[in-house]
C-alpha cells in the first residue's frame, strides 16, 4: 500500500509570468504526484502536491528550483491533508 503525503507550498521570488504554473503541471505528471497550483494575488504561487512521500519530496525539490526564466527566493511548506485528487491541474 503507498501511503499518501500531502505538502501545501508557497513559492516567492520571480514565480509568475514566467510559465511557472505550466512547468509545474509538467515535472508533476512526470513524478506521479496529484494536486494543484495556481497564481496568488501578491505575486506568489501556490501549490498543493500529494502521493508518495519520495515523489512528492523530489516534487517540492523541483518547486525549489522552479523553470528557466523563474528566480525562486523561498519556499514555505506546510503538512496538508491528501484531497484524493488524482491529477495535477493548474487552478485560476
């Protein structure tokens, strides 16, 4: 049985208008991992990431790291409970 993890993280830095949303949807249904992102109104981006603790360990990496043209400056997680999502989407 996989036991299921959730994180709730908060990207700054350079995060929007930068294809950061898109990236994201892509490097999760490359790991595996469900959940959701999405623009936050004072220029940040939310993410919620769930599955398997290692996938989703190498997912909040990835966040860390953030596409090309992004700067990430910081990332704040918190422990969250698995919606039972089953796919990654980019919320608006």
């Amino acid at each position: 049985m996989i036991v299921a993890i959730a994180r709730d993280v908060r990207i700054t830095g350079r995060v929007q208008g930068v294809f950061f949303r898109a990236w994201a949807r892509g490097q999760a249904e490359r790991l595996g991992v469900a959940g959701w992102v999405r623009n936050c109104a004072d220029g940040s981006v939310e993410a919620h990431v769930e599955g398997e603790d290692g996938a989703v360990g190498k997912m909040i990496e990835m966040l860390r790291q953030g596409p090309s043209g992004a700067r990430v400056e910081d990332l704040k997680i918190e422990a969250a409970e698995p919606e039972d999502l089953g796919r990654f989407e980019v919320r608006h």
